[in-house]
C-alpha cells in the first residue's frame, strides 16, 4: 500500500475538497517563500536577532543570525510531520473500547470524528507555516512595532483559531 493513498484518506475522512489540497500546498509555499526571502535577504540580516521575548513584545535575548537556519529546519520538520499524519487517519483515534459481560463495545470511531481530525490537521498545517514564517521574517528583519504586536497577540491568534474552530465545529457537529 502507498503511503500517499488518498483513496484510503476518504474512506475514513470523506471526500477530499479544495481546502484540503490547499492545506497540504500552501504551508510548502509558505516555507519555500520564506527560505528564499531569508536567502535573499542574507546580507541585510543583522549578525544578531532577537531569539526570546516576554508577552509584551520586548526583546529578552539574542542570538546570532545562524539561528535562522534552525527555525527554518523545525518549520520544515513540523510541516512535514503534520503533512505526513495526515496520510495515517487509522492513527488519529481508535475510539473507547468498553469491555463489559464478555462483550467489547467501541464508542466514537465514527466519520466525523475523522472528517473533524482532518479539518484540524488542515487548520494546524496552515497556522503552524504562517506562524513559523511570519516569526522567522519578523526575527530576521527585526522592527520594534511590528514584532511587538505579533509576539503579543499575534502568536495567540494563530493557534487560538484553528482550536476554537475545531471545538466549534465539534459542539454543533
């Protein structure tokens, strides 16, 4: 069997729509985008970033540019991993197994709980790629009043959303 099977992804999940094949294209996008903007912009980039803020934006520590190259090896390892995941959709939930009088009964393994999963993975691979760009451009070219507003809020935003729509879309299932 393949592991980039779709055919097995929508037995479980249901049938694949455009959001689903743009959640799977845009966090490479992303990624490919921000590699060349910070290749470009090699020279340009301060020898030292900021690496570390407190919750209201101001700077804590910082690091030398070669750090980027780090950040831009998690943003790949973690957009790959979701990515991947995604294939596997007998490994996001099994359901309970409730074993009573000699008999097993599975609650919850039903399609929409997988449908649900799915759309998270999307909603998580899209926000985990533009949370990583967006960090790794504002961390390379550092401007106080933008950066203080994206490591404030802006980081909140981005993984707050995805949650709440999953839980939202979970209530009025």
């Amino acid at each position: 069997m393949r592991i980039l099977d779709r055919r097995r992804v929508e037995q479980y999940c249901g049938p694949t729509t455009i959001y689903h094949i743009v959640s799977e294209i845009l966090p490479w996008v992303l990624f490919l985008g921000t590699v060349v903007a910070l290749a470009a912009g090699w020279s340009k980039i301060p020898d030292m970033v900021p690496m570390n803020t407190d919750f209201q934006g101001n700077v804590t520590d910082w690091g030398g540019k070669r750090n980027l190259i780090w950040l831009c090896a998690v943003d790949f390892g973690m957009i790959l991993l979701l990515w991947i995941v995604g294939y596997f959709p007998r490994s996001w939930h099994h359901g309970l197994r409730i074993r009573s009088l000699g008999r097993t009964l599975r609650v919850g393994d039903s399609g929409v709980n997988y449908r649900l999963t799915r759309d998270l993975l999307c909603d998580l691979r899209i926000s985990v790629s533009v949370l990583f760009s967006a960090l790794l451009l504002i961390t390379a070219f550092y401007h106080p009043v933008p950066a203080k507003h994206m490591f404030s809020w802006g980081i909140w935003v981005l993984i707050g959303v995805p949650l709440l729509r999953y839980l939202l879309r979970h209530i009025f299932k």
